[in-house]
C-alpha cells in the first residue's frame, strides 16, 4: 500500500510539472495599430488619449498579466491615399489590431485590407452607415452610434419644430454621402424631405463655399443641416454669416462635429463662438464618473497647449484601446498564440517581380478569434457601458445631448436617444426607467436661434431663385365664371382666380407666380389628371375648381375649402294642377277622423267641467247638446263664445288649443305647398329612388362624380352619361326614353349656377356628400397652410363673399333652387304625442272632477239615509236608488251644493235638541218638517225627499207641504 501511494503521488507531481508546458507562454509584448491624422479636431484628441489608454493598461497589473501593449500610430494626413498607405505600413509591422480610422473614406478601404490578413479594426470616429454591412467582417465600430442614428435625432428636431423640408450641406465624401442618405431615410418616415443637397468638395477653398452657399439662399428652406469635417466645417459658418445667412428667420443644425470642435479649445476660442451663434448642434452623450473627469484633468495636464482638451472621440478612442486590450487578455486567458503566416497570393506577387514588398504583410492566425473576444466586450469605460448590440457591430444605446450655442459657451437644451427620443431627462440608465421615458412627450428647453429670437422660425420662405410658381389652371369650356381664359395680363380670370389672388395678397412674403392653362379647350379636362400633374411636380400646385375627394388628398395637400360643395341630384319638374277637393289633402283620413273624434271629446269633457259652474252650460238636453258641438269645433278658430270659469275647465282648454295650434299652423302649411307644389316628371325623389332606377344618369365631363358613382354607389357605368353643362337641359327634357337622362348628379355650385337660368328643373333630395373647392399643393408643401390662414381671413372679413357675389350673382330662378317637389300629406303618426298629451290632461281633470264629486256626495247625503231606514216600511233597491241620487246629485249647481252642505250640521243639532226635550213620539214629525224646509231643498233634491216621505207616516203631510 505505501509503494503504491507513492506511485500516485509521483504521478500527480509529473503531471503538474507537465501542465505549464503544455499551454503556450504569454507573449512580453503586444502591438496594436492606431490610425489617424495628428493634427486634427478628432486625431489631436484621440492621439493624447490613446496613449494615456495604453499607460494605463500597461499599468494595471489585472489587465494582460504582464503582456506589455505597445502602439504603432501612423499618420493618415487627412487623405484617402496617404491613409491607406500608412495601414499598409502598419500591417508590416505585424499588430494584432488597430484602432481607428477617423476617417470614414479610409475605413472603407483599409476595411478590405484587414479582411485579407485578419486583424479586427476598432474604429472610434468612422460614423458611416454603410461600414455596418457584411462586407466588412473585420470592422468594429467602437463609438456609441452611428450617423443613422443621429440623422434620427436631427430629424426629430426638425419634426419637433414643424419644418418639414431642410437643406443639407455636406461633405462630398463616404462620410457625408452616408450621412445625407441616412437624413433622407429618417425625415421621409416623419413626412419630411430633404429639399436641397449642397455637397461641398473635400477640399473646396473660401470662394467654392460662398458659391454654394449663395445657392442655399436661394432656395426655399431655412433650416440648413451641416454635415462636414471638424477641421473645414467652421468656414461654412464663416461664409454664412458674410452673407447674412446667420440672421433671425435662418435655422443652422450641425451634427456632432461642431460640438468636437467647441470641446477641443478650453476655454472657448471667441472667434469661432462668435461664428456660430444660435446653432444648434448634437454632442455624443456619455454620463459623468469619476474616470471621465480624471481622464479630462489628465488630459489637460498632459498637453503642451494648456488650452487644448478631449472631446467625445477622445474619450472613444480612450475606450477603444481598452476594448482592445481586454479582448487580448481573454484571448491569451484562453491559451491564444500570436502568430503570424505569409500569405500565398501576396508570395505570387512577389515571385512576379513586384517591387511593393507585399510579401512583408502577415495574415494574423488568430484574428477571427480575437474578433470574437471582442464582441463580447462588457465593461464600464469613460464612456459609460461598453457592450455591443446582439447580432450587431455597433454600441448599444446610442444617445446624444442638444445643444445651443449661445455667448461664449453651449447650453444643453435636451436630450435624444433611441429610446426616449428627444426629452430634457437624461436618457436612463437602466432598461426600466428607459421604457417608462418612452412614452413621456417629446419636449426640449426654449432655444435661441439666429438672430437672437427665441421664437422658433418659420423655417422657410418663398424661393428667391428667380423662378416662378407654376399654376396649372383648367382650361373650362362652360361655365367660365369660375375659371376661363382671357387676354389679361395672367392670361385667365374668374371666381377661382380671384380668391386665389385675395390670399396669395396677405401672405408676408411675395410669391411669384404663373398660370398655365391644362386642357385643350374643347372640353373640359379631367380633374384628377390635373392633380396628378401636381402630384408628379409637372406644376407646383392646382387652381380652380378643384374638389377635395380623399383619393386626390393621398397625392396632393389641399388648402382650406373656400366654396362648400357636394354632390346633387338635378330632376326635370311640372307644375301640378290642383282640384275642388285639394283641401282635404293635407291630412290622410286617419288623421282627419282623430282630429274630428278629439274636437267632441274635448267639447263633453268642458260641457262636464263646466256643467255646476257655467249657467251658459246648463239648459235643455238639446241646447247642452248644442253647446257640446258647437263649443268643440269653434276652438278649431278660437272663436268659441263660451266662457270656462272653473279651473280644471280652464287647464283642459289650454292644453286643447295649444294641440289645436300645431293643427291649424301645420294644415296651413301643407295645404299651401299642396297649392303650389311642383312635381317630379321622373318620379324620383332622392338617391334611393335613382340608384333603385334603370334610367341613365347623367354626369358632367371631368368630374369625379362618374368615378364616386361606380365606386362608391355600384352604379354600372352602362347607365352613366358625360354630358356638358350646356347639354343639361336638353337632356333633361328629352327623358330617359328619348335619348336623354332621368336625372343629373354634379356639384352644388354647378347646378346652382345652372339653375339660376332654367327654372323647370330642381333637385331632388339631400347632398349625397360633403366635401368643397380648394387650391391643390404638392405633399407638405408650406404654401397650402399659409393660403389656408389667408382663406379663413378672406371669410371672415367679408372679402370671400364680395368675390362670389361680382362673379356667381343669382339670376331669375334663384329662389327656386331647393324647392320642395314632393309635399307628404300629414298622418296620425306626426302628431299622435300632441293628442296623447290632450288625452292625458282630460283624464286628470275628469279624475279630480269626479272624486271631489264623490266627497261632496258623501257629506251631502249623511242624515238622509238615517230618516229613510227607520220609516220607511217599503224600500227599494239599494243600487238603484244610489245611482238616481247620484246622477241628481251632479245635475246640481256647485252654489246650491255648498248651500245644502252649510245648512246640515245645524238641523242636526236642532233636531237633537227636540229630540231630548219633546220624547221620542214628537220626535220624527220637527225632523221631517226640517228636511222639507224649502230654504234647503231645490231641483231634483225635492223629488228625493218626496220620495223618501211618501213611504213614511208622515208622506201626507209632506206631499201637502211640497
């Protein structure tokens, strides 16, 4: 057992001995590549903080173990060429990746390069979009964002402030190309255009400047984007303001090479200050730490130029040497070995007797695998979290800040990333907070601009290039009053003119113009081509008499409406003749046999009411009956001679002649229109009625109503006829059956016109669609809001209206148009809730009548029931004798009542004071003579009370007395 435990110890010593060999020993040094130009905005700073990067590298003993990075910089020199010899150069000396370009142009080239021998290239200033692409595997971008993404922050500005169409001038380079195309891209998904590219040669001179920029004044759009190098961009500037380009009404947005700029000089140099003031300008955003401002402070100490310090390609370049020097660590943590193979196609060169010494260049064995190592970066660097998007080459969160250059300094105005967009938070820093930003209004702090306004400007004036606006104008056959041709100075007239040159004159800038006639002036043209014209840019905009549909709104913007209009139908009419019985028409016979009904119910519930009250109510059967009649059908005329004098007589009344009213004024009015009527020769009476016809419908040449007809209604374009406006009548006349039309569909303001001449014709129905007459623009032109605002000022001081009335006065027959043709007779159903209502407060009056019937019955009756119980010896029936009593009882005058009611309590008590004093033989003889009493009987109350006494002892007596 011991000799066998030392066996396995032996072994285990061996194979620890042996591990160490087997892994290759880490490299003493490491050389990166680092490729710029010295002595520019972005290569000055990269150059101070690349090597600080490496200092610090070297210096952390966590980071290669020991491995020392060494840095071999060349000198690009701001040129394509030189740029791409100094990669060559560089790749000889065998680095194992580079960082940079700067240049945009030169990473495309030395891309291809590092394809072929490996070597990943960390780029922290080349912004180009186009470097994203497949094509370069082996490039790295190492700076957050790119100029996709800040063209999206550009374009939000713009949006923001509602301009709509900028001009970019650019650097005629990869980097500004890229640029330019990516502004494109963003503005067209927010509705916007780049209306004017201004490319600038690389190397273009002062004067090459001032020309060009003498073409962007030129042009219509004010908000100029400045896309260009740090090193030249400021003559842009220069050459603005000698031109007076930096005044109020101009709007200048540069991307983030001015804020490179103005970063590099601490503090700011006055002169270039003083050349932008009130531009707005982007800085790449990277959040405040403690290793950013100890790389600023070491930065500025490190500099012979005490005024010199980082901007945010330095603080990139500074992350991209350790994005470099991480990968390297965990490639040779892996057991990597730097090794380095000839090339066999570069060796074929030279066999060739090349004297480019090609054969120096190396291809990196293991850069496919340091390239991985560094897509896995994940650190927090100066510039804040250093990772790269899944499946991507670029940075995640790409953010930048707003500025606004104003005074000798920058002030932060907001905030843009891709998540929260423009906000004046900082973007967040977790994903959390960032989807909850997300939703937050899109908002910056006030600005202020050129000029020295705070108030954001228009962005844009009528171009002073010396060209005028194109007008296409419809060359009209008929109806010229809206548009025709003449020999004015413009060479057309009309309505639609008019108010075009109403609106065009209170605008605040001049707008040069001329009219082109469209058509050939035999027939009118078709509308839609002419808006097909202005869609495709042929004229700058439409005007005339051109209708607002919606399939014309998805090509052209349209100003506000200054006619009303919509589609009618236009029908032939006769003149109906009347007859001896025309009066009963106006009501259908139901309605006639309620009315009638009603007039006698109302007549016997007021001959009711009023019966006790009114002596004019009372009488013979025949005169109440009279009264019932004449009383209810005299309200029809309010002239009923009887006065209602009780309060529930009174409140059915007004109730009943308040129906009445709504009778007589509604009669009226329809046997008026009966009188007068005219009538349809088609039969037609609406949409309905046309499109359940088989008659050809007519339409006029041009318009839209044939293409609304068979799209919207399905009406087969077999039954469509184009007529024009001076074959309306005939048409109309001739009939369905004689070659002509059942009926015309076209515009309001035509058939207006057209019916101001001819008054045999109306239309029928109601219009079938709301839409009017408008001046057409191209899409998002700024003219059709200005014109809109001009138009509403004309309507509402009067102008829009004096311009219809010199042009579209009415003629003969302008009343006639809207005329009713079609009268319906009035029918129960109009008028059932006015009856419901009579009917309804003749029930309550009855009902309260009535029951303080029944109370006063029951106080008048009490006593009279107790003397005929105990007298009479014969009595009859209980129900009948209730009813006639009743009955008695309400024939009764209301006075004699209340009389009879009064007198009762004190025969009573008289009748108990007998009673006690004279015995209960004497008794009924002083109680029966007190009930005959003649002050306390009258009417049918004797016949009761004779009745009552002649079934008692006493009925002699009684009869005697009555």
């Amino acid at each position: 057992m011991a000799s066998s435990g030392s066996a396995l110890l032996l072994r285990v010593l061996c194979l620890c001995s042996v591990l160490p060999l087997a892994l290759p020993a880490r490299p003493a040094n490491v050389t990166i590549g680092a490729l710029f130009t010295f002595d520019s905005v972005i290569g000055s700073s990269a150059r101070a903080a690349i090597d600080l990067a490496v200092a610090d590298v070297n210096r952390d003993a966590a980071v290669l173990n020991g491995t020392h990075l060494t840095v071999f910089a060349q000198d690009t020199k701001c040129s394509g060429f030189v740029g791409t010899i100094q990669a060559l150069q560089l790749m000889e000396k065998e680095v194992v990746a580079v960082v940079g370009p700067q240049s945009s142009g030169i990473a495309h080239v030395v891309s291809h390069v590092v394809n072929e021998l490996h070597v990943p290239l960390l780029s922290f200033a080349a912004t180009d979009p186009a470097l994203a692409s497949a094509q370069y595997p082996y490039f790295v971008r190492a700076i957050r964002g790119d100029d996709s993404s800040q063209m999206a922050a550009v374009a939000d500005i713009a949006t923001y402030y509602g301009w709509r169409e900028v001009t970019v001038i650019y650097v005629d380079n990869d980097y500004g190309r890229g640029g330019v195309d990516a502004l494109g891209d963003a503005l067209e998904a927010k509705r916007g255009k780049v209306s004017f590219k201004a490319p600038l040669p690389p190397d273009a001179d002062a004067a090459a400047v001032v020309d060009l920029l003498v073409q962007v004044s030129m042009m219509e759009s004010r908000v100029c984007v400045v896309h260009v190098n740090p090193d030249s961009g400021l003559a842009v500037f220069a050459a603005a303001r000698s031109l007076g380009m930096m005044a109020s009404g101009y709007v200048w947005i540069a991307t983030d090479w001015l804020a490179a700029a103005v970063d590099s000089k601490r503090p700011a140099d006055h002169r270039m200050m003083s050349l932008i003031q009130g531009v707005v300008t982007l800085r790449q955003y990277t959040p405040d730490s403690a290793a950013k401002r100890s790389l600023k402070s070491r930065f500025a100490a490190g500099q012979l130029n005490r005024s010199a310090a980082v901007n945010a390609y330095g603080l990139s370049a500074y992350d991209a040497v350790w994005m470099a020097a991480r990968a390297i660590d965990e490639f040779l943590d892996d057991g990597g070995d730097v090794t380095f193979s000839a090339d066999p196609r570069l060796q074929q060169e030279v066999n060739g007797s090349s004297t480019l010494r090609l054969d120096s260049l190396r291809v990196f064995d293991q850069g496919e695998l340091l390239l991985q190592k560094v897509m896995l970066a994940n650190f927090t660097g100066v510039t804040g979290d250093v990772r790269f998007s899944a499946g991507g080459k670029s940075l995640v969160d790409p953010a930048y800040e707003v500025l606004n250059v104003g005074g000798t300094g920058v002030r932060r105005v907001g905030y843009w990333s891709n998540h929260s967009r423009l906000s004046v938070a900082a973007p967040a820093p977790t994903p959390t907070t960032r989807n909850n930003r997300s939703i937050d209004p899109q908002r910056l702090y006030s600005v202020v601009w050129p000029g020295e306004t705070t108030s954001p400007p228009r962005g844009w004036v009528f171009p002073n290039n010396g060209r005028l606006l194109r007008i296409g104008v419809p060359y009209r056959t008929t109806y010229k009053q809206f548009v025709s041709k003449d020999s004015s100075p413009d060479g057309v007239s009309g309505y639609c003119i008019d108010v075009f040159k109403a609106a065009v004159a209170l605008l605040p800038y001049p707008v040069p113009f001329s009219f082109i006639l469209f058509g050939d002036g035999v027939k009118n043209p078709s509308y839609g081509d002419l808006v097909n014209k202005v869609a495709d840019n042929y004229f700058d905009a439409a005007v005339g008499d051109v209708s607002i549909v919606t399939n014309r709104t998805r090509v052209v913007d349209f100003t506000q409406p200054y006619v009303e209009s919509g589609l009618v139908i236009l029908s032939p009419v006769k003149q109906k003749s009347s007859n001896a019985w025309a009066f009963l028409k106006p009501f259908t016979l139901g309605m006639w046999a309620v009315t009638g009904a009603f007039f006698l119910f109302v007549g016997s519930v007021i001959w009711v009411l009023e019966h006790r009250f009114n002596p004019e109510f009372r009488g013979s059967p025949r005169q109440q009956l009279v009264t019932i009649f004449y009383f209810g059908f005299s309200t029809m005329f309010f002239a009923h001679r009887e006065n209602t004098v009780s309060s529930l007589g009174r409140f059915v009344l007004l109730i009943w002649l308040f129906v009445v009213l709504i009778i007589n004024s509604s009669y009226t009015a329809s046997l008026t229109s009966i009188l007068t009527v005219q009538q349809l020769s088609t039969g037609i009476q609406g949409l309905d009625g046309l499109l359940a016809s088989a008659d050809p419908i007519g339409y006029q040449v041009g318009s839209f109503a044939k293409s609304y007809m068979m799209q919207e209604l399905n009406v087969p374009e077999s039954r469509l006829k184009e007529l024009n406006i001076d074959q309306y009548a005939n048409s109309l006349r001739l009939g369905p059956h004689n070659g002509g039309v059942a009926a015309i569909v076209d515009e309001l303001p035509y058939v207006d016109l057209f019916l101001s001449t001819n008054c045999q014709f109306k239309t029928v129905g109601q219009e079938f669609t709301k839409s009017g007459w408008g001046f057409a623009f191209q899409r998002d032109s700024p003219l059709a809001v200005d014109l809109s605002t001009a138009i509403l000022t004309l309507s509402e001081n009067g102008d829009l209206q004096r311009i219809h009335d010199k042009w579209l006065s009415p003629g003969q027959c302008a009343s006639s148009t809207g005329t009713n043709v079609a009268v319906d007779r009035l029918n129960l159903s109009s008028f059932w809730g006015l009856f419901l209502i009579s009917g309804i407060a003749c029930f309550i009056a009855l009902l309260v009548f009535f029951t303080r019937i029944l109370c006063q019955y029951g106080k008048y009756n009490q006593g009279v029931d107790e003397v005929t119980d105990e007298e009479s010896p014969v009595r009859r029936p209980e129900r009948i004798r209730s009813i006639r009593d009743l009955m008695a009882f309400v024939d009764m005058k209301e006075e004699e009542v209340k009389r009879a009611i009064r007198r009762k309590p004190s025969d009573d008590r008289r009748d108990r004071s007998i009673a006690s004093s004279g015995g209960a033989s004497s008794s009924p003889r002083p109680r029966c003579s007190q009930l005959l009493s003649p002050g306390s009987l009258n009417g049918l109350t004797v016949m009761l009370i004779t009745q009552a006494a002649a079934q008692t002892k006493f009925g002699a007596a009684a009869e005697t007395i009555l």
